[in-house]
C-alpha cells in the first residue's frame, strides 16, 4: 500500500512538472506568436496527396477551396530551373527518410515569382519505412530581395573603386546590373551636348537604339525645339524623367524623380489630357516591355542622364527596388563627375603644358633695382586690367590681387630674391566685375654680372578652370568616401603583402586597435587572436593571386561566441593589368544566420508545445482515472482488516478480495501505459483500427473534467462500422483537442450568461458525438458538435491556422485545430467546421475506410 501510495506522489510530481512545463511553453508560444510567419504541410508518399496549412495558400497564391495542388502538379508552379533540385530532394526524403532544407523559387497563378525555404522532415516506422513528409514553408522573398539589392550596391562600387576609365567602368555597371536582376534589357544615358544618348546598353535591339538613341525634339526644319524657359525640349517618358518634371502625386513616378510601372500597356490608352509627356513615342511597348524603369542619375542635384531598365515580364518592380536603383544612380552621378572631372584636370595639364612650350602664355618680369612690374598684353587681361592704362606699378597689381593673397605674393618674392630659388605661386585676382580668377605664377632670379640680384622674369595663366575642376572632384571624392564610410559593409583596401592600406567606417567601428599610421597585416589584426598565417578560406589573397573576384563566408569566433561574415574581394589593376592592390567587401550576417536557425528550432519547439499542451489536459483525468482504483484497494483492505481482526476471514473472501486488488492494480497499469503510449505517439506505425475505440479512449481520459464541468456526453455509433487505417493515440489526441475546445466554449457561454452577456433559461452544457458510414464518398464521419459561444463568419477560416486562437491570453496555444488538422490529413482524411456565433459549433471528420478484406 505504501508503495503504491509513493508511485502515486511520483506521479502528482510528474503531473506538477509537466503542467509548470506546458505553462512555460505556452508563454514561448505567446512570444513565438509575434515572430513565426510560416506555412506548414504534410505529404502522403502512397496517395501523393499534400496537406497544407492556409499560410502555404497564401505563399503560393492559390484558392484554399481548390485544396493543394497533387505532387505531379508542383512542377506548373516552381521554376523550371528549381524543379529537378526539388524533386531530387523529395525522392530522396521518400526513399531513404533523408530530411532537406531547400531554397526555391515558386510561379505564381497572379504572375508573381516568390522565394521560399522549405524544410522536410520525413516520419518513419520501427523498421525505417517513410510514412509522410511533413515540414514549413518560408516566403523569404523580400529578404532575398533585400539581399540582392545590398548584393548589387556593393559590386557597383566594387567596380567603380577598381576600374579606371568611364567607358570601361559604366559598361561593367550596366552589365552587372543585367547579370543581377535578369531583366532583359539595360541601358544607361548620359548628357552629350543637347542629347542623352545611350552611353552604354544591354538587350535593346538595333532598330529600338536606331530611332531611340536621341530625344531631342526637331520641327520641321529638323531644328532644335525649346521649351518657354529656352531648355531643349526631350520627348517621351525619358525626357520627362531627364527634364526634372516628374510629378511625385502622380502614380506612375517616385519622390525621386523616377518613373516605373509593371504593366506599361495601359499607357497605350491613355488620354492626350492626362499624359504629361511631350511627343510620347511609347517604343519601349510596343518592343514588348511590360516592366519598365526610368531612374535619373544626378550628380549634386543636377540630373546628368538616365538608367533604364526594361523587361518582358510584368511585375518585376517594387518601390524598394526602385529606390534602391535611384541610390545606385547617384552613385553612378558621382563617378561619372569625378571621373569627367579627372580627364579635364588632365587634359587642362596637357594643354597647359603645351601652352608652356609654346610660349603662348603671358610673361611677366619684375626689375628688382627700378621696383616696376612689365606684364605682357595677355597677363594684364588675365589679370583683369586694361592693357592700355596699365603702368606696372606694384599698387595696380596689388590692386588686382585678392587682399587676402597680396602678403603671401610678396614673401615669396623675397625668398627667391634672398634665397635665388625658382618662384611659383597661386594667387587670385579680382576682375572689375567682381568674379574671381586663380593665377599661376611661376618664374626665376636673373643676377647681373656682378652676381647681384636684378631681374625675376616668368610666365603665368589662369588656373581658374583647373582650380574649379579641382575643387569638384574634391567634393566628388568626400561625397564617394561618404557613401563607403556610412554604408553597413565594412570595406578594406589590402596590399599585395596582406597589409591594411585603408579603413572605412565600418571596417574601424570592428577594428578600433587598429592605426593605420602602423603597419598591420589582415590575417594578424582582423584575427583575434592573431594568426601566423594567411587565412585558407581568404578570398582576397586569392584575388592579389589571380586577379578575380572571389567570396567567402567565415566562421570567427570572438568573445566566446561565432560570428559569420560574408568577405567579397575584387582586384584593383594598373595600366598593363597588374593586381596593384584588392578591395574586400564584408558584410555581417550572423544576425541572419542565428535568425534563420531560431526559426527552424521555433518550428520544432512549437510542435512540441502542443503536445506538452495536450499532456496537460489528459493530466487531470490521469489523476483521477488512478484515483477511483486506488479507492478500491483501500476499501478491499478495509475490509480484510476488519475481517481478520474477528478472525472471520475465509479463503474463499481472501482470494476474492486479492483479485479486486489485483484488478484496481491492472487499471492503474493499464492508465500509466496508456499514457507511455500516447506520450510516444510518433513511434506508431498505421494500422486497421476501430474509431469508436480511440473516442472511448479520449473520454476516458477528461471524464473527470467533463462530469466536474457538468458537461453532458451523448454518443450515436451506427452498428457494424467499418475499420480504418490510422494510429489509435493520434487521432485519440484529435478527438482530446475537440473535447477541450467544446468544454472551453459550453464554459465561456455559461460565463458570458452568469455575466449577463447572454439571455438563456435552464442552459445545460450538452456535448453529442455521432459516428456515421457515408455510404456515398465511403467514408466514416464523425461529428463533435457542442453548444458553446461558436465562432463567427470571419473566425472559420482562421481557427486552424498555426497560433490562431480565440481563447484568453494563457488559455490555448492556437496550435491544437492546426496540428488536428494535419494529423486527420496524414490519415487521408479532411476536418470542416459548421458555426454560428453564440449557437455552438460542430467539427466533422472525414476518414477513409478500408476494404472487408483488410479489416482487422
């Protein structure tokens, strides 16, 4: 007895740790409720039936009603280039229980290419057999999206801190922009004269470039045509776009300025009145291009051309990725000035050189006896002053002279006089209508014969052009180093002897130690701690070998955790093609490597917490079940006792009395394995089976709870019920989540009548459970109807979706309906919901029977 009465608080101490565990998990789930975004589903390799949840419906954008679609239906919807990588991994789960984690790309019905992650986990018998697949489906779109154009941003300026030349350099833009996106058609235009021509271009044909190429307006004379404010007037969209005109309320056009639609062909059709365009020439439809971007490119706000993308295909666009485009537009403006601003400063060099040579440029000489100052007619109109009236005393060149230069002019001077070294000097001056001009002035101390200091003779020319060029590219290069400093992706200018040659922002902000006026070197200072050698997965000095582009994602550990980053390398070559130095490019992605990990493990978690769930409800009548035996043996002894102390006990009374005891000891048995059984549910394999039995079973087990919640239990079985093919524990813990429900529902109506919310007499909490044979689909149904507070309209269709719950906070875990659901589908079975709000609810189950001659 005493035994028995310990096995029994070992058993409240399991029901106490189980019911504080399912407390701690349905907390996780309140938090997880926020966080999982995912479809489920379920295959039957035998009927090649999916099962899937209402996410995966809305994934794969098809009709919930029409049902998934069968297996040798899936290949109308992934890619083609996806389908046979697809199909690989599900004969391989199917053959040989192998689970997979796949990345694809699903063809929409609406038009709409989505990614996905699907992960399977195939379910085996005792001997290794693949009964179902069951596994999630993750619409990753938008984060491969969000990858692509961070993917894109960094190989612009990969190619942009590598190259040299501007052609070379925008047609490696525009073919890496193609490559990327895959859009059919790229095409970048530039400011030449008047016109913006097609600088550089992919996928347009001969005929589209022909007629396209200029957007110059001409009249009949074929005369420039202008605009009110005299601006040469550009037709069609991409004049507008190039012109600044866009109207941001308009649809059609960006706060940026640029212009995108998915569907180009209602353009076709639109008013005369409603188009803003001039002269819309709309060759870019009638070439097919369903999808088409028009994306200025500016440089200091001035818009300088255009980047245009075009594709066959309809909705490839989204504002994200339009301004993502309008980024790298100014991106490509600032190149495009600097390196414009690069080949005049040294064409201006080259053409003052000449001018040196030639002795065109003005002279100058200073008599350093008599004070006077000779300039030439060509320096005095650099100077701004009048030849003619020009005396070359020093207050008229100090008159012309910016105040603020005239000291620094005059202590040069006295150097070279004191010193005999060559003189040059900047210096600004004033013209009479104010604007300033820069002067180079250079020259050298002629002696007399006495070696005494005469002369200084020289040349000098306005530098005004060059100083302005120069002063743009100093603003293109803080403007280009702002853009790597601010971006997230730490970039690294590395040695062909791996030493660290330049940081960014972000490349300083994860490697504070490091000073650049030393000398590191990466392996060593990007490693902590240090290493001795060259990384081998290293893909720059993999770059300064070859010369290609090369990635890597890396495992570094660092402060007791592991941390991923993606390291992309580029070369940076001279003029005869030698690796000088390599750009590297790293991103951090351990957020999203721990973020898509978590979610796999959430998944898992969340199944689990059903099931710790449902543990829970069989909890109380598990106690109660072992209570009523341990009832009977205390009685039995009871009894002996008394017996024995009158010395009355017979053997016949003492055997009779060991069976009951023994019989209360089965029962108990029977509850404990039972619960071993349903607790190992997954380990069963399918089987013939009678319905009838697993209800039994369920009622059972929560008799107690429904008798304490004076819930009325009725049963309808028609006689002579065929079996079916399932497992009893599954489909036992079907019938537990309907009960649960029902009693949280009868109770919530009596609540709400109590309360006053609701006008009933003599209400009684009655639940009927029916078993039919559908002679017609020759399946079992089986109905749970109750008459609790039902659910509306807009709840059905939600209530067995993953997390959905219309309980209190704490009260349910919104996975119990969702995990029926899919335990009635492995078993190639279906679950409908009848309601109305305030009236009840009725669940029906469908499941197949099995031919007499597999009856059991």
């Amino acid at each position: 007895m005493e035994e028995w009465i310990n096995k029994l608080d070992e058993l409240k101490s399991i029901i106490n740790k189980t019911e504080k565990a399912q407390q701690e998990r349905e907390a996780n789930l309140i938090e997880a409720q926020g966080l999982a975004h995912i479809g489920s589903w379920l295959f039957d390799p035998e009927t090649q039936q999916p099962t899937w949840s209402t996410e995966m419906f809305r994934i794969w954008g098809l009709d919930p009603k029409l049902g998934p679609p069968k297996y040798a239906e899936h290949s109308k919807y992934i890619h083609p280039d996806d389908f046979k990588r697809f199909d690989d991994a599900v004969r391989g789960a199917v053959e040989s229980g192998k689970s997979y984690n796949l990345e694809l790309r699903i063809c929409r019905p609406d038009g709409l290419i989505r990614e996905i992650v699907t992960i399977c986990d195939p379910q085996c018998d005792d001997n290794g057999k693949v009964l179902r697949l069951m596994g999630t489906c993750q619409d990753i779109t938008e984060r491969k999206e969000i990858e692509r154009r961070q993917y894109l941003v960094s190989q612009v300026l990969h190619i942009f801190l590598g190259q040299a030349d501007l052609a070379y350099t925008l047609s490696d833009v525009n073919t890496v922009i193609k490559q990327i996106t895959g859009f059919d058609a790229v095409g970048i235009r530039l400011r030449s004269g008047d016109d913006y021509p097609y600088f550089v271009h992919n996928g347009f044909s001969d005929e589209f470039l022909l007629k396209e190429n200029t957007l110059i307006t001409r009249d009949q004379d074929d005369s420039f045509c202008r605009d009110n404010e005299g601006n040469i007037s550009l037709e069609c969209t991409c004049g507008l776009v190039i012109s600044g005109k866009a109207d941001p309320a308009n649809p059609f056009f960006t706060r940026g300025g640029s212009f995108w639609t998915n569907n180009s062909m209602p353009l076709l059709d639109l008013p005369v009145d409603q188009d803003p365009r001039l002269h819309p020439r709309n060759r870019c439809i009638h070439e097919g291009f369903c999808s088409v971007a028009l994306v200025p490119i500016r440089a200091n706000d001035k818009i300088i051309g255009l980047l245009q993308l075009n594709d066959r295909r309809k909705n490839c666009f989204s504002l994200e990725m339009i301004q993502n485009f309008e980024h790298i537009g100014s991106i490509i403006g600032l190149q495009v000035m600097r390196k414009g601003a690069e080949e005049a400063l040294n064409f201006n060099m080259a053409k003052l050189g000449l001018a040196l040579k030639s002795a065109q440029m003005g002279a100058w000489q200073l008599n350093i006896v008599q004070g006077k100052r000779f300039f030439d007619d060509q320096v005095c109109y650099l100077l701004g002053i009048d030849p003619s009236t020009f005396k070359g005393t020093a207050d008229e060149f100090f008159g012309a002279v910016h105040p603020e230069d005239r000291e620094k002019i005059k202590t040069a001077l006295a150097n070279t006089i004191n010193t005999g070294a060559s003189y040059e000097i900047d210096y600004r001056v004033i013209w009479s209508d104010k604007s300033i001009h820069y002067i180079n002035a250079r020259g050298e101390l002629i002696r007399d014969v006495n070696g005494i200091p005469e002369k200084l003779s020289g040349i000098l020319w306005e530098i005004t052009a060059r100083k302005q060029v120069e002063e743009a590219l100093r603003k293109s290069e803080e403007e280009y180093r702002s853009i790597v400093d601010n971006i997230g992706i730490g970039v690294a200018l590395i040695s062909p002897d791996m030493e660290i040659l330049s940081l960014n922002n972000q490349m300083k902000k994860w490697n504070p130690h490091i000073d650049l006026k030393e000398k590191h070197i990466c392996y060593r200072s990007f490693n902590k701690p240090p290493r001795e050698e060259i990384c081998s997965y290293c893909p720059t000095a993999k770059t300064l070998q070859d010369g290609l582009v090369h990635e890597s994602v890396t495992e570094t550990p660092m402060g007791g955790q592991i941390f991923n980053y993606r390291v992309v390398s580029s070369p940076i070559k001279d003029g005869t093609g030698k690796v000088v130095a390599a750009v590297e490019m790293v991103e951090d992605i351990t957020a999203r490597m721990r973020a898509e990990k978590a979610m796999q493990t959430m998944h898992v978690q969340l199944v689990h917490a059903e099931k710790l769930a449902t543990l829970g409800e069989m909890a109380t009548g598990l106690a109660h079940e072992i209570n009523q035996p341990l009832g009977g043996i205390s009685l039995v002894v009871t009894f002996l006792r008394k017996f024995m102390e009158k010395k009355i006990l017979t053997d016949k009374e003492l055997g009779s009395s060991l069976k009951d005891i023994d019989d209360c000891v089965n029962r108990m048995a029977h509850v404990v394995q039972h619960m071993r059984i349903f607790a190992h549910q997954k380990s069963l394999p399918f089987q013939p089976m009678v319905v009838e039995e697993t209800i039994d079973a369920a009622l059972s087990l929560l008799g107690s709870q429904l008798r304490n919640h004076n819930i009325e239990v009725s049963k309808t079985i028609e006689s002579n019920l065929p079996q079916i093919i399932g497992e009893p524990h599954q489909l036992e813990q079907v019938w537990i989540n309907f009960i649960s429900n029902a009693r949280d529902a009868m109770d919530e109506k009596q609540k709400q009548i109590k309360e006053g919310k609701l006008f009933l007499d003599g209400y009684k909490k009655q639940l009927n459970i029916t078993i039919s044979h559908e002679k017609d689909s020759n399946k079992l149904l089986v109905v749970f109807t109750d008459n609790g507070v039902g659910v509306g309209e807009e709840e059905k269709d939600k209530v067995f979706d993953p997390l959905f719950t219309t309980k209190e906070v704490g009260k349910g875990t919104g996975l119990g309906l969702s995990i029926s659901r899919e335990i009635v589908g492995s078993h190639n079975g279906k679950i409908e919901i009848e309601s109305k709000k305030g009236e009840g609810a009725s669940l029906k189950v469908y499941l197949p029977i099995i031919n007499k001659g597999e009856q059991a």
